[in-house]
C-alpha cells in the first residue's frame, strides 16, 4: 500500500511516528480528450485568451479575485514561506469525543495509519481508544492545507477522517422550499414506518456495486475485443402514484416477504371422514 504521508501522532508528551495511507480510492472511469481524426490525446495548453499566446509556466502567477475582474497577486515564494512556517509533519490530538457527537455530513476522506517505528505506542494509542470508546479530534497539514481530522480505530487499525470546518458546511437554513410543517395523516405515518420496517437490514457494504461503472468496463473490454456490446436490460420505470397512501401501499405489497404456500388437503381423506 502506497505511503502518501510520513510523520507523527502526538497527543500529551506522547509521540507515534506513523505513515498514512489513502483507505479509500477513486474507481471512476476517466476517459481522455482525442483528435477524432487520428485519435491522438489533446493537449492542455495554457493559453491566455486577451494577449492569444501560449503561456510559459514562469508566466503564470496566482491570483485571488477580490472583486469580479480585480485580483491579489500573491507570489509563489510568499506561499511556500507561510506553508514552511506551519507544516510540522505531526497528527497533533487536541481532543477527545465520542463518535456519535459528529454528523455524517462532516466527512471528507479516510486514510489508514500505519507505525514507522513506535510500535507499542500505537498499540497504546489503539487500545486507548478502543476501550474509552473515543476518537481523537486532531489537526495535520496534507499538502499545505491544514485539515482536521478525527482519529478512530477501525479493525484493529488506527484510521484518519479528514473532515470539514464548520464553515465549509453550508447552513441547512440556506436550503429553499423545505416545507414547514408536515401535512399527512398518522395512517399515511404508520404505512410509512411499516415500509421502512420491511425494508431494514444489516448493513452489509458488499452486496452494493457501482452498476454504471461496471456496465462501462463491459464495453470498454468488449470495444476493445472487437464485439457486440448486448443491451442493457432496462429496469421496468415505477408506476405513476399520483396518491401518497396508494403509491405506499404498493411499495408496501411488493416488498411483502412471500411465505411458502401451504399444501391443499387431500379431497378423498375428507370424503372419507364425512362417511364414518
């Protein structure tokens, strides 16, 4: 597994050196921009639109547009001084929380953690964890940008969510058109629930694929061997509920578990019960 990230853990007078590793990884399948006559890749070319010439990378600086049109230049060594000046190759712990306190909509992306030496403190570290049933809220700077993070044990294995700052969340107040009051019937509510009731399981990741990635690679591979690609089997589109209780009910039939028929009695043994 790639390192993409070497340095330490810190919490207290305690120090882990650790290696990070991405946990997750991007499956999409990407295609590149060809010449449609000789099928050969385009490339990018950075091209200033005004001056219409062709731009040399020491021609390029970065600019932060403070007003549509008007930017502040920032130069290239003011970056690198002011990201130098902050980034210490530490996970510094600040503090500690129960998982269930942070929403979902907080996360961004996971690494694993690995020990680069300082085996029994992340053991100590992982069964710490483990035990108070806690994670560490921790702040790391990947790529000159720091994030915070909360760190978590994850099958025996110290794992890293990177996650936003609050005011990357955007105020759910924001959102338009949420209704302010809920206008059904508790009989429409109780369908409801037994639907949601039919429909709960374990949660098992495996059984869910990216169908449309998977539909994708089939042509690719049968492009590329030369064949037929047969059509894909259209799902049969819902019927058109223009009633809530309605389209709940047949929700409601259709996910109803089947039991097994039972057996017809025989004619002939009840014939001959009748006849004693």
């Amino acid at each position: 597994m790639h390192t993409m990230w070497k340095g330490s853990i810190s919490f207290g007078l305690v120090n882990i050196p650790i290696k990070l590793h991405a946990a997750t990884e991007d499956k999409d399948v990407k295609f590149r921009s060809l010449h449609k006559e000789c099928h050969t890749p385009i490339k990018y070319e950075k091209i200033c639109p005004v001056c219409e010439k062709e731009l040399d990378i020491k021609e390029i600086v970065k600019g932060y547009e403070i007003a549509k049109g008007k930017f502040v230049i920032i130069d290239e060594k003011e970056i690198k001084e002011l990201s130098g000046a902050n980034e210490e190759k530490a996970v510094e712990i600040i503090d500690f929380i129960k998982m269930d306190e942070i929403d979902p909509i907080y996360y961004n992306r996971s690494y694993y953690m690995s020990p680069d030496g300082g085996t029994k403190a992340y053991g100590l570290l992982r069964k710490a964890l483990m035990q108070s049933e806690k994670a560490g809220i921790a702040k790391i700077i990947i790529r000159s940008k720091e994030q915070l993070a909360v760190i978590r044990v994850f099958e025996g294995i110290l794992l890293m969510e990177t996650i936003h700052y609050p005011d990357e969340v955007r105020k759910a107040a924001d959102v338009p058109n949420i209704p302010t009051a809920d206008e059904v019937s508790k009989k429409e509510i109780d369908t409801a629930i037994l639907l949601i009731d039919q429909l709960t399981t374990t949660f098992e990741p495996e059984k869910y694929h990216d169908e449309y990635r998977s539909q994708l690679l089939e042509l690719i591979e049968a492009k590329k061997n030369g064949k037929e690609m047969i059509a894909v089997k259209q799902k049969e589109p819902a019927a058109n509920m223009t009633e809530l209780m309605a389209a709940l009910q047949a929700s409601i039939d259709k996910t109803k578990p089947k039991t097994a028929k039972q057996p017809a009695r025989k004619k002939a043994a009840t014939k001959k019960g009748v006849a004693k």
